[in-house]
C-alpha cells in the first residue's frame, strides 16, 4: 500500500523519505521542542535518545516507516505549511492489536507550536487510516505531566481511555512497551475511537431501537418493524464505532427510497446525541448524495430545527409547499 500526500485543513502530510532520517531524529531529540517531551529537567526518565537508540529494530524508526514497505506495521509523514516542513506524524501498529494504531508527533520548532499544524495533522492522519486501512482505534501516550501535549491531543479528539493498555496491546510486547516512555502510570493513555461508515440493510432490532430511542423517535418503541423496514429501504448508510476489544456500537444511520431513475426520498436521518457535532450526520448526507448522484431530485422532510443543517449540507427549502402525514407515530 502506497503512502500518498494526505491533505489537511491547514497542512500537507509527506510521506518521510530515507534522506529524511537524520533531520526528523534531530527535530525530535535535538531542537527547542525536545524540552516539552524528553530529558531533563522536565523528564529525566525519558533521557535523551541517540540515533542508534531511535533507528533501533524492534520498536525504533526503523527504514520502514520512511520507505513504505510495512505501512501495516507504521509510516511516518512530514508536516508541511507553506512548502516548509513544521514537524512530523507517524503512526505504528506493529504491537497492537488488529484494528488499532499508535500515533506520535512532535513539531520542529516552538515557532510552529500553538497554531493549529499538530491539532490537524493528527485529525488527517486518523482520518486517513480509518478510511484507507480500517483503523477503528487510535491512542497516543503522553506524559502524563505535560498538559500541553495533552491539550492539543484532546483537540484532535483523543480523550483519556477508560481501559488499561493491555486493552490494545498485543500480549508479546507488554513487557517491551507497556510501560510507555515514562514509566508505570507516567503517561496518559489516550484514544481516539473512529467511526466506520457502511452500507448495509441487516440491523439487529436491539441496534435499531437503541439508536431512535436515544433521540427520542417512537419507530424505536417497534424494533422488529425497523430492521424489516431496513431491509426494503433502496439504500441504507450508517455510523459505526467499535472499541478495543472489538465491540460495534450503531452510532448513526440514514436511509432512502428511490424510484430508480430521478428521484430519491430521504426518511431516517439520525445520530445518536453522544456523538453529534462530529460530521456523521453530514458525512451520511455526503454518502447519499454521492449514490444518487445522477438522479435529478434528493427530497428530504425536515423539522424546523434542522432546517439549517440540511442547507449547510445543499438542501433549499421549497416555497409553497408543506410537509403532511398520516400517522400513528407520536415523534
């Protein structure tokens, strides 16, 4: 699998080349950024590393991650704003579990930190992982002493994991690297749990009905109903997250009937109100007008309250017309 440019809002991902090697050790352990996560004074237990101790095989930067022949086991990219590079990003998956990726960064000078370059950096590599590799879980480990570093990983939506390390660890490479770069509890371990999108009709009743009940639909009081009615939609898209030990959780859904030539009706659009604020309720519109795309008319029934949204997402309101119904449902 072939590392290509990956573009942010801000910056541009590089794939790191062999002649980058040296520069990105250096940005690391020998810059004005080093202070904020090695050696003393701040983190005499994470000492200052030599090249020999950052190229090391076996949990070192190794060729792979600057020539692309593992992109399964990491790859590391060059941060790019304006034609300059601002730091580097990288991700291993080599000691972890299927599924799960680990990310690091660090920037190359106090110059280009506080200005957004990590914050994005991040949010388009896990974007890019989850879409082009299947990633579903991402951590990161800190120490847990530095807030900054704590704070920015928190922007690109890494929060403070509920479970152990072990959870995403394979078992073979605790002793190596269970401890983390600070020693037992010296890091926060953070994750990032991705949302998967698919297409597909088959639903347990369960998934369904948790899903409208935590936005108070009443379709959800009639589960069987739902995942029967799924399977007659033309077309079904949904948002999915799963944990670390594999666990699929049903975070969003949308659906549509066609007439197979001109126009397509939207009828469910809904997610859940824990993950709201996202981009999964626009990234299924994304999906549904993508499908339909040479159809002459996508119809949607909107609430007043979401009105704004669906023209953020290309809807205009039609003039003299209203929505009617008849119903025995109550929301």
């Amino acid at each position: 699998m072939k590392a290509h440019m990956i573009q942010g809002t801000k910056i541009t991902l590089t794939p790191a080349l062999p002649s980058d090697r040296q520069t990105v050790y250096e940005w690391c352990f020998h810059s004005e950024t080093t202070k904020c996560h090695a050696g003393p004074p701040d983190y005499p237990e994470a000492p200052i590393a030599s090249a020999e101790e950052f190229f090391r095989e076996n949990g070192g930067y190794e060729d792979y991650f600057f020539t692309g022949e593992r992109p399964r086991d990491g790859r590391g990219f060059l941060i790019m704003h304006g034609g300059k590079a601002v730091g580097f990003v990288s991700y291993a998956s080599f000691h972890l579990k299927p599924g799960v990726t680990e990310c690091d960064i660090w920037m190359n000078s106090e110059a280009h930190c506080g200005k957004g370059f990590g914050t994005d950096a991040l949010v388009a590599l896990t974007e890019y992982l989850n879409r082009e590799q299947g990633v579903h879980t991402l951590i990161m480990r800190p120490c847990a002493r530095n807030a900054r570093a704590v704070r920015a990983y928190n922007k690109a939506g890494f929060v403070p994991s509920a479970k152990p390390i072990d959870a995403y660890m394979l078992t073979e490479y605790l002793s190596l690297f269970g401890d983390g770069d600070y020693g037992p509890g010296g890091d926060a371990l953070l994750v990032k749990p991705m949302i998967t999108y698919r297409d597909t009709h088959a639903f347990t009743p369960q998934a369904l009905q948790d899903l409208f009940l935590s936005v108070e639909w009443s379709s959800g009081h009639y589960p069987e109903k739902l995942a029967a009615a799924m399977q007659n939609f033309g077309t079904v898209y949904s948002a999915w997250e799963t944990d670390a030990a594999g666990n699929e959780c049903l975070v969003g859904l949308i659906s549509a009937m066609d007439d197979g030539v001109m126009t397509a009706y939207v009828h469910y659009l809904l997610v859940h109100p824990a993950y709201q604020r996202r981009g999964i309720g626009k990234r299924l519109v994304e999906l549904i007008r993508e499908h339909y795309r040479e159809y002459l008319r996508i119809v949607v029934v909107a609430y007043n309250a979401e009105v704004d949204f669906y023209a953020s997402c290309g809807f205009k309101k039609a003039d003299g017309a209203s929505a009617m119904f008849i119903t025995s449902l109550w929301t």
